[in-house]
C-alpha cells in the first residue's frame, strides 16, 4: 500500500476517470449534437445516444430535429391565372431530415427553433405564390387538398437543399379584396337552389305519376285477388263439406272404436291393477325380510365391534400398566446404577488423594532424609554433636510422653460414673449419625400393612443397633455402658433430691 507506483497508478486511473466522466455527452431522439474541432476533419453527429469528445479540442453544439410550424402567408394580395387578386394563409409542418443531417448542421448550427422557422417561411412563401399565379380562382377554392400538394410538390427541391423535410401543408383560408369568392358563392348558391327547385318538381312529377300507376296496379290486383277469393271460398266450402261428411263418418267409426278400446283398456287395468298389487305385496314383503336379516347381522357386527373394541382397551391398560411399572422400575434401577457409579467415582478419588498425599509424604521424607544426608556428609564434624543431640531430645520426648501417660491414668482413676457418662453422652450423637448412616442411602420406602407396626419397625432398628453396640463394648472392654449410664442418673436424681 506504500508503493509510490501504485499511488501513482491509482492517481492516473482517477484523473482519467474524471476527465472520461467530464466528456461524456448524450442527447435526445428529438436532438442532436454536432462534435467538431481537432482532430477531425468532418464533424461527428449523435442522435438519441452518447459519446465521448476531447475538452478543449472539440466544440459541442446542439441542432433541434423536432418537428416545426410554420405560418405561411402572402404579404401582400397575388393574382391569380385569371388576374383575381387573393390572399392565402397556411401552415406547415416540417422537420430536419436526419439524412440530410450534415447540410441542416451547415444551414441552421446553433441557431434555436423560431430562427429556423423564420427562415424556412421566405422560402415556403416563395413557393406558394409561384403556385397561386398558375391557378385561378375557382380551382384554388374547390381543390384546395391539390393546391397544397403543389405547394409541397414545388418546395421540396429548395428545402431538401436547406436539409428540411416537409411533413405536411395545411389551407387555412383564401380571401380577396373584391368580394368576388362571395359572389361565386352566391352565384352558384342560386344554381343550387334553381338545380334543387327544378329537381323537386321532376321529382313531385314522377311522384304523382307513380303514386297513379301505382292505385291503378293495385285496384286491378284488389279485384283479382277479390274474385280469387270468391272462387277459393266456394270451392273450400264444398271441400269443408265432404270433409265434414268424411269426418262424421270417421268420428262414429272412431267413437265405436274408442268405446270398445276403453273397455278392453279398462279391463287390462284392473287386471294389472291386481298384479301390480300382488307383486308390490310380494316386493314389500322380500324388503321387509331383507331389511330385518340387514338389522340383525349390523347388530351381530356392532356386537363384535364392541367386544373388540373392549378388548383392546384391556389390552392398552395392561400395556400402560406394564409401561407404567417398568418404568419405575428402569427409574430405580438407574437411579442405583447412578448412586453406585458416584460412590464408586468418590471413593476413587478419595484413594487416589490419598495416595498422592502419601506420595507427596514419602517424597518430602525422601527428601529430607537426603537432605540430612548430604548435611552430614558436608559437616562430618557435627555428627556426633546432632546425633546426641537427637538422642537427648528424644530421651526427653519419652520421659514428657511417660510422665504424660501417668497423669493421664491417674486422672482416669479419678474419673467417676458421672465423667464416664458425659463422655458417652458426648459421643453418644456420633454414634447414633453412624448407626442411621445406611438408612440415609434408601431412595423409596414401600411400606405394605395395615397396622403401623411395619413402619415402626424400621425407625426402632437405631435403638437396637446401639443397644447392641453397647453390648460388644461391654463384651470387649469389660465396661457396662448401660449400666454406668443408670446410676450416673440416679446419683444425680438424688443429688437433685437433696439440693431442694
């Protein structure tokens, strides 16, 4: 990170970044910008996109490409190829062609819309007042769609020459000073109306003669149609006769017919009356029959469900029991593994504390005994002078522990009943803890009878766990406990007896 060259490099790759940043230019569809100067000979165009152009060297101008409107009108009143002065507005709509790009840039660089418009107009009003001379006045009014194609048709050579595209010439309005398009007007609005008169008489005319010949056709068709008529109605009423007779004739046949027919058809009825009764009894009966044997094999089948329903209840009891009890049992079983692997852990590490202590001892002794060593070596002289000295210390140490152990025994001559009993009472708790020490160790009691004694039975072992200690102390040092113990109380009932 120290490196000059990687500053330096860094330096450059920033600088040129900026300068790449400040010479980036863009534009819009509708603009273009025009890249000129060192070291190009011809300018460079960008229309709708961006590029790159050298500070300092190349100059940056825009030319608008957007579409223009420019009113087009006559100064002053041009006659037309019949000497009838007239005055024209229009506008048009141009733009720059972006294929003539370079000849527009030559004409109109950096020069804003109204400029251009301003300059384009002279050139269009030129156009069309050579256009007007060469049309007369009425041809002007009633083609003005051909007028402005003209227009557009004779300005295209001079604005492809300005690099201008006309997109449309529209007519906005044609007047003249002496009131002579009004007159056309008038004239050919009484043409018009003579042309609109005479048409409607012709056409009143041949309405009336329609009208006749049309009343004339339709009586002539009235009275034929009528005297068909007549001619058809006599010959339907003798038609309507025979068919009547034909229809009574038939109607008697047929009423005959129907009579029998019905008999016959009620006679049929009551026989399937019957049969259809008989069968329905029969049908009913068979579903009776089926819908009871259907009752009793679903009761059957309910019957077995529930039976094997209560069944595997049973089964899932006693699997939730069987369960339940050995998972108490893996508890207890566990919980012993656990209590064993602990005790077995301590005691373990109870050995081997005091291993290492007695290590650490022997060591220390070793140590010494090294240490006194290499002393005596190094002070030969005085080893007659410790080893007297040492054997006076101990001599001494024996006689201070003699005379020790003899005001002890004559202190326990003079012990009593009652020392003796204060010293048991003493050491009597200690005794009792290390009796109910095992008990401590039981987890759960499950304790089966109805009387209480089996309860009783476990908290009276402490008393008779002393009681037989007292015995093995008395069998092994001679010594009634018991007994000490007793007349230690009375003597101090009765020394409390005469205190009062």
């Amino acid at each position: 990170m120290n490196d000059p060259s990687v500053t330096v490099i860094i330096i450059v790759a920033v600088v040129l970044l900026v300068i790449i940043i400040l010479s980036y230019v863009k534009t819009s569809p509708n603009q273009a910008l025009v890249i000129s100067g060192w070291p190009r000979r011809r300018p460079k165009f960008l229309i709708g996109t961006g590029g790159l152009r050298i500070p300092g060297l190349q100059k940056v101008d825009k030319l608008y490409l957007g579409q223009l409107s420019v009113d087009i009108k006559t100064d002053s009143s041009v006659p037309t190829s019949d000497f009838i002065n007239v005055d024209v507005d229009a506008v048009a709509k141009v733009r720059i062609n972006p294929e003539l790009i370079e000849t527009a840039a030559a004409n109109f660089l950096g020069k804003s819309r109204e400029e251009i418009a301003s300059e384009i107009r002279d050139s269009l009003q030129g156009n069309m007042r050579e256009i007007i001379g060469t049309q007369d006045l009425r041809s002007l009014n009633v083609d003005r769609d051909g007028f402005s194609n003209q227009i557009q048709e004779k300005a295209a050579a001079d604005m492809a020459k300005l690099g201008i595209e006309i997109l449309s010439c529209n007519i906005q309005s044609i007047t003249d000073g002496e009131g002579l398009i009004h007159a056309l007007g008038a004239d050919n609005t009484c043409k018009i109306t003579k042309d609109a008169a005479i048409n409607k008489a012709n056409a009143e005319r041949d309405v009336a003669i329609a009208r006749a010949e049309a009343a004339k056709q339709a009586n002539d068709a009235r009275v034929a149609s009528e005297t068909e008529i007549a001619i058809r109605n006599t010959e339907l009423a003798v038609k309507q006769a025979d068919l009547k007779k034909q229809a009574d004739t038939q109607s008697a046949i047929a009423d005959a017919a129907y009579e029998i027919q019905k008999q016959e058809q009620a006679k049929e009825i009551n026989v399937k009356t019957v049969e259809a009764d008989a069968a329905r009894s029969i049908r009913q009966q068979e579903r009776q029959k089926e819908i009871n044997r259907l009752t009793i094999e679903a009761e059957v089948e309910k019957a077995k469900q529930e039976q094997l329903l209560r069944e595997q209840e049973i089964a899932i009891q006693q699997k939730t029991l069987e369960a339940q009890i050995n998972k108490k049992a893996d508890a207890d079983k566990y919980q012993k593994e656990i209590d064993a692997a602990a005790e077995l852990e301590q005691r373990k590490r109870k050995a081997e504390a005091e291993r290492y202590e007695a290590e650490q001892q022997a060591a220390a002794v070793k140590a010494q005994a090294e240490a006194a060593l290499f002393a005596k070596q190094q002070e030969a002289a005085g080893i007659k002078a410790v080893g007297e000295a040492e054997a006076a210390a101990i001599r001494a140490k024996g006689e201070a522990e003699a005379a020790a152990m003899d005001k002890k025994a004559e202190a326990y001559k003079k012990y009593n009943g009652a020392a003796i009993a204060e010293m048991m009472v003493k050491i009597l708790p200690d005794i009792a803890a290390k009796v109910a020490e095992p008990l401590t160790a039981i987890n759960d009691v499950h304790v089966y009878g109805t009387t209480g004694a089996e309860a009783a039975g476990i908290s009276g072992n402490v008393p008779v766990v002393m009681r037989q200690t007292m015995e093995v102390i008395k069998e092994a040092t001679g010594v009634d406990m018991a007994d000490i113990m007793q007349n230690n109380t009375k003597v101090i009932a009765g020394e409390a007896k005469i205190k009062k």
